[in-house]
C-alpha cells in the first residue's frame, strides 16, 4: 500500500503531512474495498501512535476484529489506543484478549507489561461518558 510509504518518511522525518497522506491513501483503500481488513488496521495503528487520535484509531481497529475476528494484533493496539484515551477497563479486557490470542513472545510480553502498568494505576472513575480520570 501507498500509504505505508508515507508512513514510512513521516517516521523518518518526524513529517506530520506524510502521516496524514498515509491516513488518506489508507482511507482511499477503504473505500475501494471496505471488507478488506488491512487498511484499517494501519490506518488504526498510524492514528494511536503517529497522529495521537485514540478515538479514530479505537473505531478502526474495531473494524478489523468485525472483519477479522482472529487478527489478535488489534487487541494489543485497541488496547494501547484505550489505554491513552483513559479508558483502563477497556485497554485491560483488550490486553488480555491479545494474551489469550496472540502468539509473538516479544508482544506478549510488552502486552503483560502494559497490564501490569494498568493494573498499579490508582483507582480510576469515570467522568464525561467514556473518558476516565484518576481519582
């Protein structure tokens, strides 16, 4: 995909505006094919990590997982995704889906970590609908 050379530079360049051409050769491979997986799922990851929008990311990875249940990638990254956008209980249940899924050592172990980090966390309640805070 095209999109994954943008994403490329921006990451070598720290290029915002290579980022959102990702986002957008991403989005063209959307609209061709819709049932088609892989888009989403870079384009979900790009927007958590690179760009900062937890919400888009979290709505594309939960694309993936209607399109392909088995893909346990994006539990992890729907998890890290939630987990920036203060929602614990979410980014746990994620994590955990990954571990009972996921197959890579070194993924699992950054995923044990994350849950580990979420899990000292002070008690967390929730305030404005989704959003968490710390109490």
């Amino acid at each position: 995909m095209q999109g994954d050379t943008h994403r490329y530079w921006g990451n070598n360049y720290g290029d915002l505006k290579e980022y959102w051409s990702a986002v957008e050769d991403y989005t063209r491979a959307i609209v061709l094919d819709p049932g088609y997986a892989e888009p989403y799922y870079c384009r979900g990851v790009l927007y958590w990590r690179e760009i900062g929008n937890y919400y888009r990311a979290i709505q594309d990875l939960t694309r993936v997982m209607e399109l392909d249940p088995g893909r346990a990638e994006a539990y992890l990254n729907r998890g890290l995704a939630y987990k920036l956008h203060k929602q614990p209980d979410k980014a746990v249940a994620d994590l955990e889906q990954y571990l009972a899924r996921g197959k890579d050592p070194f993924w699992r172990e950054a995923a044990s970590r994350q849950l580990a980090e979420l899990r000292d966390e002070p008690d967390w309640e929730t305030a404005g609908g989704d959003q968490a805070v710390p109490v």
